[in-house]
C-alpha cells in the first residue's frame, strides 16, 4: 500500500473536475513534524483554479475525506492534514511487505535491457587510487541497483594499460630498473621507476621522445617491449585482485585500453569516411566547436592514438557486442570533457545510440583541500585504508565481542563496510575531504552502526521463536507507525537511486531505517509476551530484510552477529 497513492485517490473522488490523480499526487508533502499528521495537501493550486481562497477550500476537503484507514482528516490553514490509523493501517502495509519478502524491493522496469558499466578501471603500474575506489565502489552499487530493477549488467573493467605512459614506464626499466627489485615490490617499484622518468626528462627532454619511441614499438607488437609490458601488466593485475576480492568486488570484462589497438583502426577509418577527420598541427582531430567543446584528438603527428581514439572504438565494440541501452561510465568528474567529446564525436558518426552514452562523474578525495595526485605523490593507497579499517574493527570486535565466531571474517566485512559505506553516503558530486578517523569511526552515520542495528535485530530473532505461519495484526504504538512506514518506501528509494545514479540515496535510506528502528527498540520490550508479540517480530524480521538487502546493493556485507 502506497500511502501517497492512497491519499490521491481519496482526494480524486472530491477533485477529480478540477485536478487529476497525478497531479494530486505530485504535490502532496510529508509535513515536519508528526503532530501535523502523516501526510499534508497544499490547495494553493487548487484555489487559483477555483477562484477561493486556500484556507476555505483545505476546511470544506477536511470536512468531506473518510476512510477506515484515517483517524481524522484536519484543515490547518491552506493545508488538509490526514492522520492515519496506525494499527489498520500498518496492518495493511506490513502485510504487503512480508508477502513479498524476499522480494521487496524488486522492480522490473529494467527487464529485457543491457546495461553496460564501465568501472575502476585502475592503471597498470601504478597505485589503485582513492579515486579508483570511488569509481569502484559507486560502480558496483549502481549495477546491484540496476539487477534489482531487472537489467542485465555488463561490469567492464578498462584497465589503462595502454598509452605513451607505457613508453615511458618501459624506457626508465631499461635505464635503470632492476629485475629483482620489481618481482619482490612490483607496484611501488615500476611507480617509483615512472616517477623518476619524469624528474630525469624535466633535465633532458630527449627522454620524452625516448619514451614515445618505445610506445611506437609497442604499439607495433616489438617482441622484447611487449614482453615487458605484459610482465607490468599481470604483475599490476595481480596487485588490483586482492584489492577486489577484499571488496567483493567482480567483473564481466576486463578487456582494457590495450584491447582496442588493433580495432582503433577501423573507427580511425570510420572517422575519416564520415569526412570529420582533419589535420590540424600535424594531428588529426575532430573539429567540435559547433558543441562548444575542443577539438577530440584522434591521432597524434607520429601516428600514436590517444586515449579519445580508444574510447571511441570501445564504445562502438561494446554496442555491437552488448546492445546495450544505456553505456554508463563511472569516471571523475574531471573527464567531463573528455566524455562529452567521445559522445559528440559518436554522435557525428551518426551512431542513433550516442544519446545512450551516460557520463556518471564524482567529486575528488582531497587531501586538505588539495586534490590528490598521482605522478606528485601525493595519493594515499587504498590498500593500506583497507587493511587499517579492519584492523581498527578486529580489536573493536575484541573488546566487545571476544567469543565471537568468524571474528576474522566480520572484522573484514565490518572494516570494508567502513569504507564503502563512508563513500557511498556522500552525494557522489560532493568532494570528500579524506580522514581515516571520520571513515573509521564506528559510531554515527556510519556503515558498523548499520550493520551493528542489523546483528541487533537478529540477535533479538534468535531469541524468539517465530513460526512460519504468524500473522501482522497490527500494533498500537507511534514508534512502530513511524518505522513501518519507512520500510514501506523501500520499492521507491531503489527506484530513485538507480535512475538517479544515486547510490546514496539508498545509504541515506538504511541510516533512516536504522534510526527508526533504534528508536523502536528503545522504547518497546520486543520480547514481551503478550498478543503482539508476533507482530512486533514480524516488523523486526522485516528490519533485518530490508537492511541486509539494503546493505548489499551499495556492496556491504551485513553479518547476523558482531
Ligand atoms: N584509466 C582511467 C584513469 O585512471 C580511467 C578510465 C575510465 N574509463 C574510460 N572508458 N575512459 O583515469
């Protein structure tokens, strides 16, 4: 039972000249605060209509609206306050809910349709950055999201692996890189070989077209360059799996920049039949400022492609592979231009999907204030936050929980839950100002004080003994009303977040159901016996549904016991 639908069709049967169910519904607000009822229509729109004035039209409504799942319906100025009948009306709701247990939540708007995401997409040899988790992370949650609304999701990891970074990483281990040294600390060592590259070249810019040289080998199969790129690549891969795995983290591609080389080709030839390829400086560009945006590079003086070239003739593979509907790309915002580029140059090619390529963008992990960077080494290592978030929730689980079994495997779920959860709450635009301790602290708005609510709430399940067969009759109090009809919204929340790209919307929601619930438990001795008894575990089993559903569609583990 949709309490907003059912308040617009009470409505309708008095407005239905003047304003339609739709139109009703859209306006209809929850008010602040629970003495002004459980839901509130404005008539301003409707004395405009009707030529009174808001206040006499909120007092005639009032006065008409009836039902047995209302204890009154009251005119507060221009407004019309209804309040609902906990008990009925709860009734009601929780049936609903629990005959779609564990389905609730389940939507099908999505059936039938390809989704492809292009996430984390580290780079090899380098360090898996903050800004690769956020892609990681944010990605992951928004392809559960899309399951739960009946898409197929293609989960692409488009490694970098591909460029004239790679020159230049190859010609400095030639200099001076050492065999052993990479084998023993293979990520650090090649990043500290790269970064030399750039301190020596800024003395001797010959290096630079050293390193342009080496990609040119690469780019054409030389078998001594390619052998060492392969050797940094499966090295760098390896070093990204724990990363995953320590995420719950999967993927159904990994095919990254390096997979395109030898389809760059036919998209250049695309580019050019089309008549959109010029030469400009030397390069070969696509001219783009009837967008308003700068040209897209497609090919450099030497003939080298350009991370624009691959994207183009990634996007043109995964539509003939996939026949996505929509191709969503989980990147910085700091790419904007480059997307709107790729997309524009798809367009031009009069490709009729370009208007299905999705740019998801988030805000920066700043380092008091300043934004993080790779190549000056300012960037933290995502692996060793991991590491540290379950360190600091296995002795937390030591001290209040000593006997606990799995103790290992819950540190790890608590810890991981720390971080995903403290991205995740955050509007993805938003720049999050890093701090190991706000991530970390396992009180507040907080992914452990989520999951904590959730042991809570199986705990008090493995103390009653419920059967299968007990029925929601319905309870009195306004802690009760006041959490079931948060659960109720659950369908509504998935809705918004996957078509809004949001998963904190969804993070929001389980805070607000934890708090609910919290509230709830304070205030009621759950494992009273007396004739509610069932009901109240019922709406508790629904609590523990809702939040370990809730938890793993933004990627956190919810473990029955803390
Ligand atoms: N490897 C890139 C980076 O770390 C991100 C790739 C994003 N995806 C894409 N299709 N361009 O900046």
């Amino acid at each position: 039972m949709n309490l907003y639908d059912f308040y617009a069709e009470l409505l309708e049967e008095h407005l239905s000249e003047d304003m339609s169910k739709e139109e009703i519904k859209s306006v209809i607000e929850t008010p602040k605060f629970s003495h002004q009822g459980d839901l509130s229509f404005p008539c301003f729109q409707l004395a405009k209509k009707k030529r009174q004035s808001p206040a006499a039209i909120a007092a005639e409504l009032a006065g008409s609206l009836s039902s047995s799942f209302l204890v009154k319906a009251e005119a507060a100025g221009p407004y019309v306050n209804i309040f609902f009948n906990g008990k009925t009306t709860g009734a009601e709701i929780m049936d609903g809910i629990l005959s779609q247990e564990p389905q609730f939540g389940t939507l099908s708007f999505g059936k039938g349709k390809v989704i492809t995401i292009d996430m984390s997409s580290p780079n090899i040899a380098k360090p898996f950055s903050m800004g690769h988790l956020r892609s990681t992370v944010i990605g992951n949650s928004i392809a559960l999201l899309a399951e739960k609304c009946g898409f197929e999701t293609i989960k692409i990891n488009y490694i970098g692996d591909w460029g004239t970074q790679f020159g230049k990483l190859i010609t400095a281990y030639k200099k001076w890189g050492d065999e052993e040294k990479v084998k023993a600390n293979p990520i650090p060592e090649l990043f500290s070989l790269y970064k030399k590259f750039h301190k020596e070249a800024e003395a001797d810019p010959s290096l630079n077209d050293e390193g342009r040289r080496a990609f040119k080998l690469l780019e054409d199969g030389d078998p001594e360059v390619t052998a060492l790129w392969n050797w940094f690549k499966s090295e760098s891969l390896s070093a990204f799996e724990e990363i995953y795995e320590l995420l719950g983290v999967s993927f159904d591609s990994y095919h990254g920049e390096s997979f395109y080389n030898d389809k760059m080709g036919a998209a250049v030839e695309l580019i050019k039949e089309k008549g959109l390829l010029e030469t400009s400086e030397g390069a070969e560009v696509v001219w783009l400022d009837d967008k308003g945006l700068p040209p897209s590079l497609i090919k450099k003086s030497d003939g080298a492609t350009l991370y624009a070239t691959r994207d183009i003739a990634a996007a043109l593979y995964r539509k003939k592979t996939y026949g996505f509907s929509q191709a969503l790309y989980v990147v910085g915002q700091e790419q904007t231009i480059h997307f709107r580029q790729v997309f524009a140059v798809l367009e031009k090619l009069g490709m009729p999907w370009a208007d299905q390529m999705v740019h998801i963008p988030f805000g920066l992990i700043l380092q008091e204030g300043k934004k993080m960077s790779t190549r000056k080494g300012r960037v933290i290592l995502l692996e060793e936050v991991l590491k540290e978030a379950i360190d600091m929730a296995s002795s937390n689980i030591k001290e209040k929980n000593p006997d606990l079994e799995n103790a290992e495997e819950t540190a790890r779920w608590v810890g991981t839950g720390a971080v995903i959860f403290h991205d995740l709450k955050n509007d993805r635009m938003n720049d999050i100002e890093f701090s190991l301790e706000d991530m970390l602290t396992f009180e507040g708005e907080t992914g452990p004080y989520v999951q904590y609510t959730h042991a809570r709430a199986q705990s008090i399940l493995r103390k009653a003994d419920m059967q299968e067969a007990d029925h929601f009759t319905g309870l009195e109090d306004q802690e009760s009303w006041e959490l079931i009809k948060i659960l109720n919204k659950y369908p509504e929340v998935i809705q918004d977040a996957y078509t809004n790209y949001s998963p904190s919307i969804l993070a929001k929601y389980i805070l607000a159901v934890s708090k609910a619930f919290n509230k709830y438990y304070g205030k009621t001795r759950i494992l009273e016996e007396n004739e509610d008894l069932h009901s109240r575990l019922l709406l508790v089993k629904s609590v523990t549904d809702i939040l370990s559903d809730g938890l793993s569609l933004l990627g956190i583990k919810a473990p029955s016991q803390m």
